[in-house]
C-alpha cells in the first residue's frame, strides 16, 4: 500500500463551468470528444397520442391508479426514507435518536479514503491492495513479456489489452478459489502507447494501427485466489483474447438484414471485432454481455453518404465526416463509410461471450437495440422469463429495457448457457418515459428539493418492437433495432443526462441507474431541468433507482426516485438519500455499478468535477445508513475507476487511462510501476489486512 501523504481538495467549483475531470486526450480517443460537439439527439419527442391510448387500454385506467398507489407505498417502506420513518426529518435519517452517528450499515464498516492527486491507489487504513494483471501482461501461451519499446500486433494479441473497463469474476468451484476472470478493453490512446516522438498521430504506420486493433476487445484469464491475498493468473485453457479481429455471429431479428451486409460479410450474420466495450455483467448463467458504447469514433467520411435518410440516421449516432482520430480507414476499408456503408451498423450492440468455451463464437445480440450501450445487465421476471437493462451512454439519450419470451433455464451446464443466451434472441424491447409528482414550479434547474422533500415519480416502459412485430408508427422491427435512437425519439421517451450503468440489487429487487452528468441541460435550445434530471449544467450527475409495479421485471409501469444527487456535500443541489450531508464523502460523476452481498451499493466515478481523482465508493440503499456515501478507495491521478467487483473478501478495480492528462515527453504518471516506466492500466485487487479468504469481511 502506497504511503504517499493525502490531502483534502477544494471542492466547491463555480456553478457556471462545464469543468470536468477528463483530460482533452482522453475525451478524443474515448469517446470522439463527443462533450464537445452537439448532442446528436435534437429530437422534441413528441409523443403519439395512439401509442399513449394503446398503453392505457392495455392496462384500465383504475388498475393502474392503484397498483401505483400500492408499489409507491412498498417503495418507501424498503427505502428506509422519511416517509417510512414517520416522525424522522429526512435530513436526520442517518443519525440515530440521542444524536449520535448510527452504527456502520454490514459491510461499510470502514474509515473513508480523503480526496486527493496522488498518482497512487489508496485504500483505507487496514487494507492491503495488489496488481492482478497489467496491459501487456501474457494471456496466451507463447506471448512474450511486455516490451514497450518493441511491439507488436502479434503480441498484443496474445497479452492483456489496453485501457481495461468492465470486470466479471465467474466462479469455478463451491469456495469460489479458482474463478474466470473477464475484462473489456474500451478504448486505445495510441500517443500513450508507444515511446515518445514513435508514433505520428497523423501518420501512424500499419503495425501501429495492428497494435490498436489487437488492443481493444475483451481478455479471458483463469484465477487463482493466493492464501496470502490478491489474485494470480494461471496459464490456463481458458485464457482467450478478442480482439478488432475476433469473428462475432450475428444473431436476432436482424441478422441477415440488408443494413448489416456489407461486401466482406454478404450474408450479413458474421462481424469482425468489437470496439469500445464499456460496462457489462455475468449473466445468472455465467456468461458476460459486454455493451459496445461510442463506436461512431472510429469511421471516416460519414460526409461521403448523400441520402438524406441515412446521412440522418448517421448523425444521429454521431457519425461525421472526414479523417479519424486513429486513421484506420487507411489500413481497411471497412474503417470507411465511403467504401463500406453498412459497417457502423454491425457496431453499437450488447455482445454475450462465453468464458466457459474458449472456442465459443462471441455473439452480437440485436434484439436488445442498437445504441451506444454501457452494458447489459439481467434480472429474472417472476414468470421465468429474463429481463435486460441498458443505459445509451451519451447526452439527452434514454434508459432502455428488453424482456424475453422464452422462460430461463437454471444452471451453468453448456446446455443451460446456450439455452438461455437464445432468450435474448426473442422478445420485447422497451425505452423508459419518466414523470414527476411535484409541480412544475418546484423544479427550476437549481437541484433544490421540491416540498415533498424527494426528486420522484412514476415511470412506464414503452414498447418499441417484438420480434418482427414494431410498436412505432412509420418504422419497420428492422429499423427499430438497428436504428433504435430514432424510434426511441418517436414515441417520447425521456431525454436522460448520460445513462450509463444499470444494475438490479440482487438483495431488494430495485434497480439502479448512474446518471453521469449533462452540462448541456437547461442550455438555449436544450432540453430543461425535470424531476429526473434535476439540475441544469448537471456537472456532477445523479443516482436513480426504481421499483417495478408487484416487484416484477416484467411490469412495464414503475415507481421511481433519486438516490443520489451527487457534488459537494456542502453545495445546495446535492442530496444523498435524506441522510445528513456533513457526514458523508463527496462524489462526481457516477459511472459503473456493484452490489455486495448485503445489497449495499457500490459506485465508481469517471471525471470527478470536485478536483479529486475519481474513487470507488459504497452506499447503503436501505435503513437508517440510507444515502451515507463512503469513498473505499481513489486511483491515480488522470485515471477513471472501472469495473468493480465487489465480494465478501475482496474488491476488483479497473484502474483505466492512468496519466492521460500528461504527454509521451511530460508523462503526468508512472502508475503502477514507478521509475520512469509508462503508465499502465491495470487491474487492482483490495482485501482486510488478514481476513483475505473470510467471507462477509471486506466492510468489516
């Protein structure tokens, strides 16, 4: 554990800046810099009267009145909040009656890590913290050590990849000692991945550019849990790489559709690669579904298409025209919307792998909409059937939700996983259109509470398509699924300030959503604040959680209520769950997120706008320690906390892009290595000093 001294940060920032905490390198190789150009979405979401009528047909006006009567009751009798407290004052929640602090919520039982810049990761004082894997790291038997000065494609593509994000930990056996351990790698900064003055950014050379696509992709590695802490990767069968290169099958409604067919793939049913892989989850039958996020960055010459349909649907998926950042059309013309069309429509979908067969087909699921998805996470109905939530990661973009047909097969057998993997293939697919109870007057972009003392309402999933069946006037299933921000805009759905990872509590049933930020709500011309999306110029974002009606993933109507509305303790428009803000640590920037074994949350933030690193943080949802955000952990400087992974004896953080606001020449970190070594994104494992192996003792 580093020993480097913390210090506290000012952390109130004026109001009026559209500040964050990403450097400008890692906003252009991420993501396009999409923050800087106008938010694709400049719909005004008109919302059709037919499809309204036809929702409330389906339900009866009076069934429904009081069925969200009934779940609003539950909800607030679950969420520990003022108004299941009686006589508690909200502000008060999270003290008990003489006054003093209340006892730790079971598994939050530790001192909070203080903001600060160190280029370290710091964990609380009686934890100890080790590397489990680096890029560059072997994967592959045969892959040579990493040399920073003497790559190559072929390497890369048998070691660990670059800029790692998503983390799923797949047990093996019964004490969960060996476990498959999976991780996405988003992205690839190329000016940090080769010795400064090697790499031209407006003349990369063809291996450079091999590297890259070698870079991106997922990694499979098989753990082990060392007795002494931590985890160490064995040379195993199951360690895999896919890649830009990796052959993906297509499947659901879409597959073989014209949009998907492209000269290399005719039959439009097999894709090479998968790009820009973001959040993800284990499926209830041990497989992981990883989200393809801000592909749109990686195609040149979207200016070259003069029709105006699809030069639209390019737009808005944030296709433009010209060069690439990273000039791969150069190399391959399928980098180029000139020479290939069809090729970004192949991209923006939830893909499952199977880390049990390392010979599996990785699969493009396209039932579950194309949009620039966090990830996927599933929750099991109550009839057996299987529900997925997505987020689409950008500003003014929507909350998704899918829900198969076909009922779920318990187990982790083969025939269980390809069985259930077949249930994404056929069902309904959703977008979510939220309202507020408080008067419109009461929500003026400010963040202030409205008099009921909550940001919160009721919500309804409205259906955009089954199987080959659409529910959006003018559009066909097909272009419902591979165009579904356009049919998301067609039937009013809510404008959301970056949704980014949605996870069920495996504990409570409710389901949340990180709400990262949107500098650009309230702006001229911009949507304005709601009851969702309650402040304009939201720098810091917010927390969501839901409660479908009867508890039921199936439900297509939902109560609704913001748990986090994050900043500064000390500013006004921060709210965190009722509990009291003096006591609590600050956050920004909500991003991915984690569940313990005691159902609390677990939050990590990417480009904390309070001028501390980002940090992994731990909330309890439920009960009087309702809201009592405690920061476990920081990363170093310049870097954005992923994953995590969050068991009864250890936490698993993606520590990604660590010194991006540097240069090759200034490097801003040596993170993990020191010296004068390259920054390297790596995985980091936390345990209790000397309780490593004992379960329910990570919060203890």
């Amino acid at each position: 554990m580093s020993t480097e001294p913390r210090r506290l940060l000012p952390l109130l920032t004026s109001h009026s800046s559209h500040r964050t905490g990403r450097s400008a390198t890692t906003c252009e190789y991420r993501c396009g810099n999409a923050c800087a150009h106008p938010a694709p979405n400049t719909s005004d979401n008109s919302y059709f009267g037919d499809i309204a009528k036809n929702v409330l047909s389906r339900r009866g006006a009076l069934k429904a009145t009081a069925v969200m009567s009934a779940t609003a009751a539950g909800f607030a009798a679950l969420s520990g909040t003022a108004a299941a407290q009686g006589a508690v004052p909200a502000a008060l929640a999270g003290r008990r009656g003489n006054g003093k602090p209340s006892r730790p919520a079971e598994g939050t039982d530790f001192e909070p890590v203080e903001p600060n810049t160190a280029d370290a990761v710091h964990v609380p004082d009686g934890y100890e913290q080790e590397l489990v894997i680096r890029w560059g790291d072997p994967v592959l038997p045969g892959a040579p050590e990493f040399d920073f000065h003497n790559q190559t494609a072929a390497a890369q593509a048998r070691q660990f990849g670059y800029n790692n994000d998503f983390v799923g930990l797949i047990p093996q056996d019964g004490a969960g000692r060996r476990n498959l351990m999976v991780v996405n790698h988003e992205y690839t900064t190329e000016p940090h991945m080769f010795p400064a003055g090697s790499y031209d950014a407006d003349n990369p050379t063809e291996e450079q550019v091999r590297i890259a696509w070698a870079a991106h992709g997922l990694s499979v590695v098989q753990t082990l849990r060392d007795p002494r802490g931590g985890l160490r990767v064995l040379p195993s069968r199951y360690n895999r790489r896919i890649t830009a290169d990796t052959e993906f099958e297509v499947r659901g409604p879409v597959a073989g559709s014209d949009p998907l067919k492209t000269s290399a793939d005719p039959s439009g049913r097999s894709v090479l690669g998968t790009l820009n892989n973001c959040a993800g989850s284990v499926t209830p039958w041990g497989t992981v579904l990883s989200g393809e996020e801000n592909f749109h960055q990686y195609f040149a010459n979207a200016d070259s298409v003069t029709d105006p349909v699809e030069a639209e649907r390019l737009r808005r998926y944030g296709l433009a025209g010209g060069e690439t950042s990273r000039k791969w059309e150069r190399f391959d013309k399928r980098w180029d919307i000139a020479e290939e069309p069809h090729e970004p429509h192949r991209f923006g979908w939830v893909v499952e792998i199977d880390p049990h067969d390392p010979h599996a087909k990785p699969i493009k699921h396209t039932a579950l909409g194309r949009f620039k998805h966090e990830g996927a996470a599933i929750k099991i109905t109550k009839d057996g059937r299987v529900a997925a939530y997505s987020g689409d990661d950008e500003r003014f973009e929507y909350l998704y939700k899918f829900v198969s047909n076909g009922r779920y097969k318990p187990g982790r057998s083969a025939h269980a996983r390809r069985h259930n993997s077949r249930l994404l293939d056929d069902g309904t697919l959703y977008v979510a259109k939220f309202t507020g109870d408080s008067p419109a007057s009461e929500i003026d972009g400010s963040g202030r509470l409205p008099s009921d003392g909550e940001f919160d309402g009721r919500g309804e999933w409205i259906p955009l398509a089954s199987g080959t069946t659409s529910h959006v006037p003018g559009m066909t299933a097909e272009e419902v699924y591979v165009f579904t921000r356009l049919a998301a805009d067609r039937v009013g759905a809510t404008k959301m300030d970056r949704p980014e990872d949605v996870e069920p509590n495996p504990v409570t049933g409710r389901v949340y959503a990180a709400l990262t930020n949107n500098t650009d709500r309230g702006a001229a011309g911009k949507a304005a604040a709601d009851e969702i999306n309650p402040r304009d110029g939201n720098r810091n974002g917010h927390v969501l959680e839901w409660e479908e009606d009867r508890g039921d993933a199936v439900s297509t109507t939902f109560a609704w209520r913001l748990l986090l509305v994050c900043g500064d303790p000390a500013a006004a428009d921060t709210y965190f769950g009722g509990f009291d803000k003096s006591q609590v640590s600050p956050i920004s920037c909500p991003d991915n997120l984690a569940f313990d074994s005691h159902g609390n949350l677990w939050v990590s933030t990417d480009g904390n706008a309070l001028g501390s690193n980002d940090g992994l943080f731990a909330v309890p949802v439920q009960g009087r320690e309702r809201g009592h955000v405690k920061q476990f952990l920081t990363v170093p400087i310049g870097a954005e906390t992923c994953g995590p992974v969050v068991t009864d004896d250890v936490v698993l953080v993606a520590v990604q892009h660590p010194g991006e606001g540097g240069t090759p020449e200034n490097p801003q970190s040596h993170w993990p290595d020191g010296g004068n070594s390259p920054a390297r994104p790596s995985i980091v494992a936390v345990w209790k000093r000397g309780r490593f192996g004992r379960p329910g003792h990570i919060g203890r």
